[in-house]
C-alpha cells in the first residue's frame, strides 16, 4: 500500500455521516404519500434502523433529530438508548414551519406574538440539545412573502437577526449555530434567507459559532456549489452540508444518484481546505444527509447514499494535491484538470471493500443488509400503531 493510499484509508476510517431520522419514515410529495411496510411507528425505532446503516457502513454513528417530528419526554433517556445502539443524537433541526401560525413568517412574521412562539420554540431545541449532547442546532426558514409589497424586505431581516441573537446568546459550551439557507420554496417572491450571502452576513454579526449549512438542493440550476463551499471554507464559516440529490428543485433524492461529479467537486474543495481535520471539534465539518426515500426502500437508500458519499470522498482524496499544484503553478490547464479527473475516474470500491475487511465489516453493505434478515423483522413486527412519517 503506498503512502497516499494509506493516508487516504486513515481519513475514510474518520469520516463520519449523519443520516436523518426523517429517511426512515413514510415520506412523498404534496401528491401521494406512498407508505412502505415495516417504516419506524416510534423515533426508538428510527433509531433500531439507522443503527443498521452504521452497523453495515460503519460511518454513520450519528442520527440528526428534527423537532417536533421527534418530539420525545425525556431526550436524556433517548441518547441513552442510541448509545446502547452505538449511536448518537446528533444535529437538532428546528422545525418553525408547520404551524398555522406561520403563514406569514416565524421568526420574520409581522406579529411580536408569533415571533416569540416561534423563538421560543428554537430556545427548546437548545435546551433539547443539552440534553442530547448535541453540538449543531440546524436552523431553516421557510419564512418569506410571496407577492411584491406583501411585508417589507429590511424589517423582515432585523427581526430575524433578533431572533438569532436571542438563541445565538443562549448556546451553551461546545453548541453552534447552523443557519441554513434556501433559493424558493415555500415562500416565492422573497425567502428570508435565499442564499449563502445573507446566511454568511447574519453569522457574522452573531459570532464564530454561527456557521453556514450548505444544503445541496438549495441552489438555483448551474450554482457553482463548490465555490460557495471554498469560499466559507477559507473564511472559517462552513458548518456542514445537507447533502442530497436534485434535478430540478429542492427534490431530496439520494445524495449522488443525480451529479455525482458535483458531489466530488464539493468534497475535493473540502478535502483540500482541510474541512475533513476537525470532525467532532468546533472546527468541524458536518456531513449529514437530509433526503428522503419516497420510491426506493429507505433503509438501503440510505445506505447506498451514504455509500456514494464515502465514494466521492475517497476520490477527493485521492486527487494527488502535488501534482495539481505543479500543474496549477505552471499555468497547465489540461494537466491540471487531469489530475482532477484521474482521481474522480478512478475506481474506488475495491479500496472501500478493503478497507470495510479490514474494519470487520462486510465488503458489500447493501449485501450486508439484505442477507441480515432486518427488513423482513421489521415488516413482520412494526404492525399496529401508526407510522412515523416524514412531517408528522
Ligand atoms: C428545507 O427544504 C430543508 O432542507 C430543511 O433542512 C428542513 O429542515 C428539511 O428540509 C426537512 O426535510
Ligand atoms: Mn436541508
Ligand atoms: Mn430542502
């Protein structure tokens, strides 16, 4: 094994991939839910199932929670069980978006009321956090006006940078702030925040623990996503990614399966900023998955996603950073680009089944999961009750 290769084992040994409580439920469109038999009826039993994901990956011990879909009396005794599980609560989203009361905003809406429900409501995901464990809260808006007059842009931002400040004060030691930022959709003339710009200039005014959340299918088509991730990256202020797949907008299929040449640019902006060193640190990165598997089987969609992640990590890392950078010095466009390319074309999946060998895994984690009868366990007790879904 030659020295890059096993540098190159000893980061993927490190990496750590969150998965979403929300994949393992019933998911769909506004069109038609189609449930699947077997889906999680309790968030212990999201758990029993993403602790299968890491069980055959071995780089998913973390599970990011979002409030109130989780909503659970004691959080204490809910890492305990995900511990028992070898597993951890991880990120803490906030969810200010499906109250009647929000339709006109949450933390941005014109009445003082809602926005104190709605900062209350984050004020409890940090106090959920304490409990947990958990270092990011994750914060989305899906505030925003829809006709041209309908409130006004710049109070909508004070109000908002009020609300941030309130929650930003209350982290405890070791807690960030992720804000996450998102193009259209709820809202179609205005979001509050759209883009990375107003994300990164609101976590600026807050502090170095508010950090900026780049969530894949968050963009308009042709954004060049892997600038955004060099430039936050360069200025300290990248706290992790909400990876998943688009074709058009925000369609929340499984990371790779739509650009997987856009998931190794990203990755390689990463690996080459030094994004992959901190891990758990305040420094850290955050890789989580926030998708959902409305068609395929949800347990193996997570895993073939979290397999396509740790793919395109390996061929980040693999770009001979040397050599591009002779290249690059030399002003030699063509040897450069083909230093990029030679990595991303390189097969990665013998090194990866190695490297699962050598951990004590099963080389083949799709395989690994098929023949371990859970599915068929699951399908034959989760009856009764009813299923935990995906905004419910
Ligand atoms: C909004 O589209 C979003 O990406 C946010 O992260 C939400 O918390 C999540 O989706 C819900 O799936
Ligand atoms: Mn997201
Ligand atoms: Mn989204």
């Amino acid at each position: 094994m030659t020295a890059a290769v096993s540098a190159v084992k000893a980061a993927l040994r490190s990496q750590a991939i969150e998965t979403p409580s929300w994949a393992y439920g019933n998911s769909g469109t506004r069109f038609k839910v189609f449930a699947q038999p077997g889906v999680p009826r309790t968030v212990r039993e999201k758990l029993d199932d993403a602790a299968q994901v890491h069980r055959h990956t071995g780089v998913a011990p973390s599970v990011a929670l979002h409030i109130p879909w989780d909503r659970v009396d004691d959080y204490t005794a809910l890492a305990a069980y995900a511990r028992e599980r070898g597993l951890r609560l991880g990120t803490v989203n906030s969810n200010v978006f499906q109250d009647d009361d929000y339709k006109l905003g949450s933390v941005t809406h014109p009445d003082p009321a809602v926005r104190r429900k709605a900062t209350d409501h984050l004020l409890e995901c940090v106090a959920i956090m304490d409990a947990t464990g958990s270092r990011d809260l994750k914060l989305w808006f899906s505030d925003g006006t829809n006709y041209p007059g309908q409130d006004d842009t710049a109070t909508r931002q004070g109000r908002l940078a009020e609300a941030l400040a309130e929650v930003y004060e209350r982290l405890g030691e070791g807690q960030r702030m992720l804000l996450e930022y998102k193009l259209f959709e709820p809202s179609f003339y205005t979001m509050d925040v759209p883009d990375w710009g107003t994300a990164y200039a609101h976590c600026l005014g807050l502090g170095p623990r508010a950090r900026v959340v780049v969530d894949t299918g968050h963009h308009a088509p042709g954004t060049n996503i892997e600038f955004i991730v060099a430039l936050l990256l360069r200025e300290g202020r990248l706290g992790g990614f909400d990876f998943n797949s688009r074709f058009y907008a925000d369609d929340d299929l499984m990371v790779g399966a739509a650009d997987p040449f856009q998931l190794f640019r990203i990755l390689h902006e990463v690996a080459k900023n030094g994004g992959f060193e901190d891990g758990d640190g305040m420094e850290g990165v955050a890789f989580m998955l926030d998708q959902c598997h409305n068609i395929e089987a949800k347990i193996p969609g997570v895993i073939r996603s979290v397999m396509n992640v740790q793919e395109a990590t390996a061929k980040a890392l693999l770009v001979d950073l040397d050599a591009l950078r002779a290249a690059q010095r030399a002003g030699d466009v063509l040897g450069a680009n083909a230093v990029l390319m030679d990595a991303y074309n390189t097969d990665v999946r013998p090194l990866l089944a190695g490297l699962r060998e050598e951990q004590g895994l099963h080389p083949d984690p799709m395989a690994a999961y098929r023949e371990s009868g859970w599915q068929e366990r699951i399908v034959a007790e989760r009856v009764g009750g009813e299923q935990a879904g995906w905004g419910a």
